[in-house]
C-alpha cells in the first residue's frame, strides 16, 4: 500500500486529494510556489516544501524541484492533479525512474493520447467513431486544402498538441485557409512547442459529452457515465452536468462500451475521460482523452455517490477495481466560480477575498482552496471553486444550485456568479436545448 503521497499540484484539486489521502491513512507532502506559502493545501498536507517563485514553469511544471522534494520527504508516490504536469509523459516516466508511484496512467498511454492525431488513429483502429478528417499530422497547406475540399467546409484545424482552443482555427471557405494554417501552426508552437495540425469536419450545433472511464492494473476497465459539458466559454468549461439531458440509456450504454474499447486500446490505469462531439442526428465521434482526473470529476461523484480520487489512489497502489458501471443515481449539476469579470469580458480578478459565505445544506457541496482574507494569485487558473448540488431530477438540481448560488458571497473580487444565476434562469439551459456555441450568440446579460 501507498504509505506517503506528494502532491503536484496546487488549489482545490491539492485539498480534493489530501482528504482523500487522509481517509485512507496515507500522509501527504504538499508542494508550493512562493506565492502559495499561505494556501490551505499547505497547512493541511502533513508535510510542505516550497518547489520555487511564483511562475508555473519554475515551480509547479519545474520538474526537478518537485523531485527533489519527492526524494527529500521519502514519498513513494505522487499524484498529479490536473493541468501542470499532470499529462506529461516525460514527469510520469521520470517518476517511474526514480521508483515513486505515478498516480496515473502509463508514460506511453498519456504520450499516445497526448498527441491528438496519433489519438484518433488509436481511437479509429479500435472501432470507436472519429470524426472526418486527416488520419495523422497534416503536411502541409496544400494537404489541407485538398482534405478540406474532400470532406467539405467548415473544417476545423487543430494543434496536434493542444487544449483550451489553443492552435485551433474554424475555416468557413477555402480562401480563408492558408492564413488559418498559419496562425494556428505559429500559436501551437508558441503555446506546446509543437506546430503540427490536424484537420476535422466542424460539426455544427453540437453537443460536447464526455465519458468518465476507469481502469486497474488487471485490465480491468469500466465506465461511470457520461457528462454534459457543452456550456462554454472560448472552449473552457463552465457549467457541467450529468447525466445529460439528451442522452438516452441506450446511447450512454454504446459511448460507454465504445470508450472502454477505447481506453482497453492503450491499457488504461486509473481515471481518464474520453470526450465526444454528438451532432444534431444524435451521432457520436471520439474528440480526444483525458489521460488525468478531471476537475469536473465532482460531479459524477455525486451522481453516482462514489469517490473517484480514492479510487484512483487504490488502482495506482496495484488493487483490483472496486467500481462498476451503473446507471445515475442521481441527477449533479457543477457550476465553476471563477474570479472573473463577466461585466468585462471575463477578465481575471485577482486580488483579496475581503468577504467570504460558502452556500451549504442537503444536496450542496463545495470543493474550494479560498477563505477570508486569501489573496487570489494572477499567476495560475481563475477558479476558485466548484459548486455541485444533487438532487433526484434535473429540475430540482437546478432549484438547489439557485438557492446555492444566492448564498455564495465573495466580496473583493468579481467573480461568475452573476452569470451563473443568469444560466440558472435561461429558458433554453432550462429546456437542455443548448450545445457549444450557445455562449456565442449571446451578450451574458442576455442570457
């Protein structure tokens, strides 16, 4: 068994973890950036080590310094969280090396479905439905242009490497190709060092479903549902849910044996998610995977009343799979509150958290690193906390995170609330009759 885990992350995800650590009488190191000295995943992990300054890259994703802290603290394995390291192939096989437990998949699962094309050919040579475009790494323009008129326009080109739309362009017309290849090659290599594209149809007006996947050293691979995720901003995630208003018992029942198949593909271990896009003829088409927890695995945890982090811990430490599919026990909704301005094109608001409620009651859970007087760093990601409520139905699980939502006070910084109370009052989310592009056809106050 895993006696002593260091945690390479930071925020809520670092807290989600030392609680479960704790309940399973494993100690904990925390590690930490100068700026973080006062986080609460610091004063609550048995050990802290200060890994470097501020910025991500010299602490956080400073490979080195988290070792050294692994070494220096006799851990005997880490847990990465999500975002940072987390889907880094070289940290998983450095820790492999230096004999510490990666609490994840494999080096080679996490490279193989890092790289998105390579992805897609697993996913095809494995029978699940992939969207049209290119087989591998496009060549050049002249490549695309000559797909794009095969499989016919919109296409979307997409960094090979990529996440949060970064190296992604939609091209409506041939004419507008050439320079779309050439900005999203040039912000691939800038944002993942890595300027190779990949080419899809755009599918319109689609829903973006998500299938949460787990596996055990045995081969054992099971599938825990699916999420609705197609609240978004500028590709990032803001309101999930699950299960999802459109889909049918029979359709969770094939995207989830087409991402087991999937995931069996790469000998999956631990807790991955795989992403699909539904079209309006309720067909469905592998996106890419998640080879990590997910910050939204809350919600089926609620759904399903498991404990995935634990789960992914025991997997991790070589036990058998204790988890089995089942249908939703519940309906979960999860709205991320982020210190961001909707007022000003959600721009972030970093700064001190002068006030400071957290909603509460039956059905109501709050994963958050904040309290009073916290100041919220410019440095790393926006959210402040995950706010889930379960309830029976879907109309009650909205009932309840209005209610939520009312009493979640923070005072000294903007933050999404105000949207959120907005989306929780729109007649179309009401109805489920939304898909990605929803937040693109509205001004927020409008919603």
């Amino acid at each position: 068994m895993i006696k002593k885990v260091l945690i390479a992350n930071r925020g809520e995800i670092a807290l989600r973890i030392i609680r479960a650590c704790k309940e399973l009488g494993i100690k904990t190191v925390a590690v930490y950036s100068e700026a973080d000295k006062a986080s609460l995943h610091v004063r609550f992990a048995d050990e802290a080590v200060c890994i470097g300054p501020a910025p991500g890259k010299l602490s956080y994703l400073y490979i080195p310094s988290i070792i050294s802290a692994a070494d220096v603290t006799n851990v005997d394995a880490i847990h990465p969280g999500y975002g940072f390291l987390a889907e880094n192939d070289k940290f998983a096989q450095i820790c492999a090396d230096h004999q510490i437990t990666f609490i994840g998949p494999s080096p080679d699962a996490i490279r193989r479905m890092g790289n998105k094309a390579a992805a897609k050919k697993s996913m095809r040579e494995a029978g699940v439905p992939t969207i049209p475009g290119s087989i591998g790494v496009l060549k050049s323009k002249e490549e695309a242009m000559d797909l794009a008129e095969e499989i016919g326009y919109p296409v979307l080109l997409k960094a090979v490497a990529g996440g949060g739309g970064k190296g992604m362009r939609v091209v409506n017309v041939r004419s507008e190709l050439e320079r779309a290849y050439i900005m999203a090659r040039n912000e691939a290599d800038s944002s993942f060092n890595n300027p190779d594209l990949y080419l899809e149809k755009l599918i319109s007006h689609a829903r973006h479903i998500e299938i949460q996947i787990i596996g055990d050293q045995y081969k054992n691979i099971v599938h825990l549902n699916e999420r609705e995720c197609s609240i978004q901003r500028r590709h990032q995630k803001l309101i999930e849910e699950s299960p999802s208003p459109i889909i049918s018992p029979r359709m969770r029942s094939a995207m989830g044996d087409a991402s087991v198949k999937g995931a069996a593909a790469v000998n999956y271990v631990g807790p991955g998610t795989i992403e699909y896009i539904v079209d309006e003829n309720m067909d469905f088409y592998f996106m890419e995977m998640n080879t990590r927890i997910q910050v939204e695995h809350s919600v089926t945890e609620e759904s399903l009343d498991i404990d995935l982090v634990k789960e992914q811990i025991l997997v991790a430490a070589g036990e058998t799979l204790s988890l089995k599919s089942r249908s939703p026990k519940k309906h979960a909704i999860e709205c991320r509150i982020n210190a961001e301005d909707p007022e000003n094109n959600f721009r972030p608001t970093p700064g001190k958290i002068e006030s400071l409620h957290l909603p509460g009651g039956h059905g109501v859970r709050v994963d958050s690193h904040i309290y009073q007087g916290y100041t919220v760093p410019p440095h790393y990601d926006s959210l402040l906390a995950k706010l889930i409520t379960s309830a029976p139905t879907r109309n009650e699980a909205v009932a309840k995170m209005k209610v939520a939502l009312d009493e979640f006070i923070i005072e000294g910084v903007k933050t999404t609330i105000p949207f959120h109370v907005k989306m929780m009052n729109n007649p179309d989310f009401l109805q489920g009759s939304f898909d990605t592009s929803f937040l693109e056809r509205y001004d927020w106050k409008d919603l």
